[in-house]
C-alpha cells in the first residue's frame, strides 16, 4: 500500500490507533485469520500497513514532532490532550498563559462545520472560540489577535516541519505515491 501525501499517511496512521474492537481494530485476529487464508489482502493489509506507520512515525520523529502531529491530527483523546498539554507547557509566547494555552487548544481542535460541531466529538464548547475568555486581564483586540495569529503561525510551521520528516521516513519505506508531472 502507498499513500498519495504525507498527511493522508500521517492521519490514516494515527487513526489507526482509535479505531476499537467495535469497529474492526483485534490486528492480531484479523491478521492471523487472513494469514490462514494466504496471502494478507483488503483492509486487513491497508490497517496493518496504517499501524506499521504509526510505529515507524513514532519511533523515528523527534518528540517535538511527533507531538505536534498528534495535536493536530490524532482523533485519539487522551493523546491529543497529553500532546497539547505537553506543547502549551514547552511554547514561548508574550502572551498570557491562559490565552496561550486556549490559542493552543482551540488550534489542536478547531470549530467544526454544523450545529455546535455536533459533526466531531472532539470539539469545544463554544465560548473556546471566543477570545474574550482566554484572558481575565484587558488587552486591546488587536494585540489578542496579533497573539492569537503568532502562536498559529508558529504551530502552523512546526507541523510544516514535521511533516517534512515524515515524508523523508515515507519516502525511506517506499510508501509514498511518486509525484507524477
């Protein structure tokens, strides 16, 4: 199995790890079952595949980005919020800690489409988004804005590296589709 991108290989790998008994993940089972029948084929290769890059990712990314690449796409919960923990104590910024921390957040877990982003289960109450609570103290709009959009920025190209080296680690293992122009 090949990926087309880095991020649909980076986000097929970390969900790869939620997926529950429910929905299909016993890999020992499942793999065992279709080894007996010959050859592993189907989904069965595709998530073994998944989980091998969630292994390989793990292993070989330096803990900064693989925290940053948990954060933005993990849909496992404890693990996005031991990532954002774990970035929010690490990040520099001017601003306040709690406008910090809650421009963290609302990046690692954006608002959604829908209907109080009833479309996710990994959305925020909605006064989250409001900027007016992330600090007690008052600061002019501009100034909160200008926060706001340094820290993004700064998160925004931490993720561009980390990608960056997962595709090197992808490209090594031959599991990305070459770019065909």
């Amino acid at each position: 199995m090949t990926y087309r991108n880095v991020v649909s290989a980076v986000v097929r790998a970390l969900a790869a790890e939620t997926i529950n008994s429910a929905g299909g993940c016993d890999f020992e089972p499942k793999i065992q079952g279709a080894r007996q029948s010959g050859e592993v084929v189907g989904k069965e290769a595709a998530f073994l595949v998944d989980c091998m890059v969630f292994s390989r990712l793990h292993k070989n990314l330096a803990p900064a980005h693989w925290r940053i690449l948990v954060a933005k796409y993990s849909t496992h919960t404890d693990r996005k919020h031991a990532a954002i923990a774990e970035i929010t104590r690490s990040y520099q910024s001017s601003a306040p800690d709690r406008f910090r921390h809650c421009a963290i957040v609302t990046w690692a877990m954006p608002k959604l489409a829908g209907v109080e982003g009833k479309r996710s289960t990994n959305v925020l109450p909605a006064a989250w988004y409001e900027m007016d609570n992330w600090t007690d103290d008052p600061h002019p709009i501009k100034t909160q804005e200008r926060w706001r959009r340094d820290i993004r920025r700064a998160l925004e190209t931490c993720v561009d590296h980390a990608l960056t080296e997962a595709q090197h680690i992808l490209e090594g293992e031959d599991l990305l589709v070459p770019d065909v122009a």
